[in-house]
C-alpha cells in the first residue's frame, strides 16, 4: 500500500500516516495459501532435480555400480582417473566441436533469420511456421529422418547423387569419422532453428517503429537500421540464445543415442553419451556421477563467464 499524502500541512513538511502491520492472522492465511499454491511444485522439484543431485553427488566419491553390492568410499580416485582418461579427454574435444558451431549458428544465424522474416510483407505466418515446424517435432523423428538422409544405400542424398550421374561422391555421411561432426550439428541446426529465431522475432516486435521512422526519413539502409537500432535492442536476446545454445550444445546425448551411438568408434562421443556409456552400459555409475559433477561445474563456469561479458557489452552500447 503506497503512502499518501495527508490534507493537513504543517509549516513546508507533509505528513504521512503511519501503515498498519498486517495482522498476524492474515499473514498465516496468506503463507498457507502460499504453500498451497506452490508445495507440490516445490516437492516435486526436490524429489527429482535436488535430491538426485545430491545423491549424484554424494555417489561421484564412491565405486558404485548401480545394481549389487554397497558402495565403497574411494575418495577422489574418480577425479584422479579423468585427468589420464584419454575417452573422457576425446569427448571433451567433440562436445566443445560441437558447442562451438551450435552457439556460432543459433547465436547469429538465427539472429539474421528472424530479421529477414520481420521485414517479410508478404505470407509471414506459413513462412515462419515452415522455420519453425522442425522444433515441434520429436527429437527422434528429427535424428531418424537424418539417418534417413544418410543411409549409403538408400538414402535420400546418395540417391539424388545416383540420379545426377555422381556415383563417386556417394558415402556413408554418417560413417565418414571427418563428416560425421557436421552431419550431427546439421541436425541440431535443423531441428532448433525455429526456436531461436522465435525467440528473436519476439523481441523484434518490442522495437518502437517510431525508431524505424526516424531511420526511414534519415535515409537509412537496411544495413544501418540493423547496426544501429536492431541489434543494440537484440543484444538482450542474444544473451539468453547463447547461453541456451551452451547448454544445447554441452547436453547433446539424444542425437547420438539415435544416430551414430557414438560411432564410428568412439569418435562421436560427448559428454552426455559418455556419462551414459559409462553408468548405463558399463555399470559405473560412481565414475559416471564424478564426470557429470565437473561436466556441471564447467557448464556452470561457461554460462557464467558468458553472461558477464555479453552484459558488458550491452552497457557499452
């Protein structure tokens, strides 16, 4: 309840009646209703994010294997073993492979998208429904369309490849250890596009058309509107897409489990795929739970860092 100002004027000071405490009776009505309202959320987010965090963490200090037997304390032996784990050290390299061209693609590209489609005059809504249909569908229909794409025998690619006479280019894309990196951020690519370039078109339309206005009688370009008005305004988006696509990237697991199952070798192998190689496949849950902990700490440090400085640059501007 604001202040207001009181009719009664002493000298140059007004005064301002005191606010009443609510009483005790309505604050234990409104904290119960509080609890109401937001218990089950908050028992379910224990039950299943804080708890098992916990415990992941608790069991990163042990050799559990998930199934028989109790766990025995091993301290940091678990640690010790990831810095000579050359597995671990390889899908280190891949994801970051990976992470790089997902938030290069999702932080810019999709950016350049969502202003091409606000300047549509023309079929705006089923051109962007077209970008946007993919992100709808099921990561797995997306992975086995992919899979689809690249079966050397028949595939849709090595047969248009037949069809124009080009038999020597047809490969296994999915089987080519230096193809297979691109192939697997061309389906994350494809599948996420319309998500942020959403998210960019979204804040497109918060920008006052007065500005455009302005640039319009200034005579002003395309590409000077996008310098000076559009991009200073999407620089706040920019910082949400490109910590979304970190984590995108540092998380990628569905993709693999469906595509490549980390072949050919090991050499598709990311984080996430390796945690599951390693606790669901190979009955090291302990081992596992110590690579996700410092898999989390290093997203966190990521994400972190990157925040600070793309803020820095919006106050700059």
């Amino acid at each position: 309840m604001p202040y207001r100002r009181s009719k009664r004027k002493r000298g140059a000071r007004w005064e301002y009646p005191i606010l009443r405490r609510p009483s005790n009776r309505r604050t234990i009505h409104n904290a119960l209703a509080s609890l109401v309202l937001c218990g089950p959320a908050i028992v379910l987010y224990v039950g299943f994010i804080v708890v098992p965090a916990m415990l992941g963490f608790a069991y990163s200090f042990t050799n559990w294997t998930g199934w028989t037997g109790r766990p025995a304390y091993v301290g940091l032996a678990n640690f010790r073993e990831l810095l000579s784990d050359t597995r671990f050290l390889d899908a280190i390299r891949f994801t970051l492979l990976e992470s790089a061209l997902i938030v290069i693609f999702f932080t810019f590209a999709s950016m350049l998208l969502a202003v091409i489609l606000d300047a549509l005059r023309f079929w705006k809504g089923p051109i962007r429904g077209l970008f946007f249909y993919p992100y709808i569908l099921s990561i797995l229909v997306n992975a086995l369309l992919f899979q689809y794409l690249a079966n050397y025998r028949e595939g849709a690619m090595n047969t248009l490849l037949r069809t124009a006479g080009l038999d020597s280019i047809t490969q296994d894309w999915m089987g080519d250890p230096g193809l297979v990196p691109y192939f697997i951020f061309a389906l994350v690519a494809w599948s996420g596009l319309g998500f942020f370039t959403t998210l960019y078109l979204a804040n497109l339309q918060t920008i006052p058309t007065e500005l455009y206005e302005a640039a319009r009688i200034d005579g002003a370009g395309p590409l000077s509107v996008f310098r000076r008005i559009q991009f200073p305004m999407l620089l706040p988006t920019l910082t949400t897409t490109s910590v979304l696509a970190v984590i995108t990237g540092i998380n990628l697991f569905p993709q693999i489990v469906v595509t490549t199952q980390g072949g050919p070798g090991f050499r598709t192998f990311t984080i996430g795929y390796y945690i599951y190689h390693l606790g669901v496949l190979n009955n090291r849950q302990g081992y596992a739970a110590a690579v996700s902990f410092v898999t989390f700490l290093a997203l966190v440090i990521i994400a972190g860092i990157q925040v600070a400085l793309l803020r820095r640059r919006q106050v700059s501007l």
